[in-house]
C-alpha cells in the first residue's frame, strides 16, 4: 500500500508576508534537502519518512537521518 504524504514548501518570504508561523516536518526537510543536494552530487536519493539515503556510483552510499529536538 502506497501511503500519499505532502510536502509543505515555505520560503522566508512567504512567512513575512502573512505573519504566520508554519511547523515543519521531518518529511518537508528532507525533501528539501533532497532537491538542494540533487544540484551539487551526481547521485541516487531515496527517502523515507525520516530518513534520506543517498548513493554514489563508486559504491558510497550515506544514511541522512533527521530528529527533532524540543527545547
């Protein structure tokens, strides 16, 4: 079963301009991540709900993982 998550994607002027504040998930900044990293590694990317594994074609392959700290 293939489980439908959305993406939330802000930018700082977006926030300003409607005075709210926006929670971000794991989810949202991994994908995020995703999308800047695709520009700078030639790569494979797959993601999961709180993580981001991301493989090289020499072999390389490196676990992204994200936590949430609450102050």
């Amino acid at each position: 079963m293939n489980k439908q998550i959305k993406h939330t994607f802000v930018t700082k002027t977006d926030v300003f301009d409607k005075q709210v504040e926006i929670k971000i998930d794991i989810f949202d900044l991994l994908s995020d991540l995703k999308v800047l990293m695709n520009e700078y590694y030639f790569a494979t990317f797959e993601s999961s709900e709180q993580s981001l594994v991301i493989g090289f074609d020499n072999g390389q392959r490196f676990r992204l993982s994200l936590e949430e700290i609450h102050s």
